[in-house]
C-alpha cells in the first residue's frame, strides 16, 4: 500500500495539493546552473521574468512532477 502524496493525486486527474494553474509548465531546467544556490537562481528568475518566488516554486515542483512521470514510464 503506497501513501498518496500531492504529486499522485495529481497524477490521477483529482484535485490535489500541487494542482498547478500551468497547464504545460514551461522548462526552467535551461536557465539553472548547478554552481549557484537555489535562492540565487529565484532572485534571478524573479528579475527576469517578473514571477513571484511562489511561482517558481509551483513550476519547479511540477517540473519536478513531470520528471518523475516520464521516469516511471
């Protein structure tokens, strides 16, 4: 028996904890460079693209989500 998490429930098309607004998250993967810290790269995602620190969040988890999924296929 697995414990559900927000990314399962998603994943079954049912209103979950890390339901996103983004219907195709845009790929963030590009401008991260592994060298600065993730704060830095917030703070320079934020000036860039005018998105808030939540925002990048909300993205970086759901990228987080789709790697997850294309990984168990």
């Amino acid at each position: 028996m697995s414990k559900k998490t927000g990314f399962d429930v998603v994943g079954r098309g049912e209103k979950g904890l890390f339901e996103s607004s983004y219907p195709e998250p845009r790929d963030i993967r590009g401008s991260f460079r592994m060298t600065q810290s993730l704060s830095d790269w917030m703070d320079t995602e934020t000036n860039r693209t005018g998105e808030s620190k939540n925002e990048l969040i909300i993205l970086a988890l759901e990228m987080l989500k789709r790697s997850r999924t294309t990984q168990s296929d």
